[in-house]
C-alpha cells in the first residue's frame, strides 16, 4: 500500500502511520479475503482490529522468548527491536501476551516443533470444533 518496505514506513512516516496502514490492509483482508490470514504481532494491538476479529477463529501460536529471538534473528531489520532486540522482545512479548491470549479462540504452543506438527494440531482442533 505504501510502496516501500516497513523499515522505511517507520523511518520516513512513523509506527503511527504504519499502523494505520496495517489497519486498513487488516479490515480489507478480513472483508475479501475467505481463508487463513497471518498477522503480525503488532496488528491485533489495534481496538478496530480486534473488533473486526471477533466471531472469527483466531489462532494464537505460543512461542517463548528464546524461541522467537531465534526465529527472528537479532540483526533482522526489525524496525521496534532496534536498540536492544532481546530486551525489546521480551517487552513487547509482555506487553501483548493478554491481548494474545484474550483473542485467540485456540492456542497452540509451537517451541521446539516442526511446522506439520502445527498444522495437524490446529487442522484437528478446527475439525472437532
């Protein structure tokens, strides 16, 4: 929507207008979109977002702090984990863990597994739902 990647939404336009942007690709994807939608973990903060989320099957993937700096990286050019990437997981971790765990209609823990072993876990939680 931007035409030019997050890091440099951030630097020449601000997290707010980032968010503004995540908000409105969120709302689109919901309304034409009829499948799996993956957000990022700051894109659920927003009311308007969780609001939209509601009456839908929202997954939570439970992952640890070690397990995400290794999935992430610490030099990733991740624009919120800049100064001390570990310290900054962990807060932001923290910090959205109970809106994570508030919204998501199942949670599944994903340390330590392999992707397929994800898929079946949630592919049977939605069958016997």
């Amino acid at each position: 929507m931007a035409g030019k990647p997050i890091g440099e939404i951030f630097i020449d336009d601000g997290e707010d207008r980032f968010r503004e942007l995540e908000r409105a690709a969120v709302a689109a994807a919901l309304a034409e979109h009829d499948g799996v939608l993956a957000l990022g973990g700051g894109a659920v903060l927003a009311a308007q977002t969780q609001e939209l989320l509601a009456g839908h099957t929202v997954v939570y993937l439970r992952v640890g702090l070690s397990e995400a700096v290794k999935r992430v990286g610490l030099a990733a050019a991740r624009p919120l984990l800049v100064l001390n990437p570990r310290s900054q997981m962990r807060k932001l971790l923290e910090e959205r863990l109970p809106v994570y765990e508030r919204l998501g209609t199942l949670h599944v823990d994903t340390d330590g597994r392999e992707p397929a072993e994800i898929v079946e876990e949630i592919a049977k939680a939605l069958e016997d739902s």
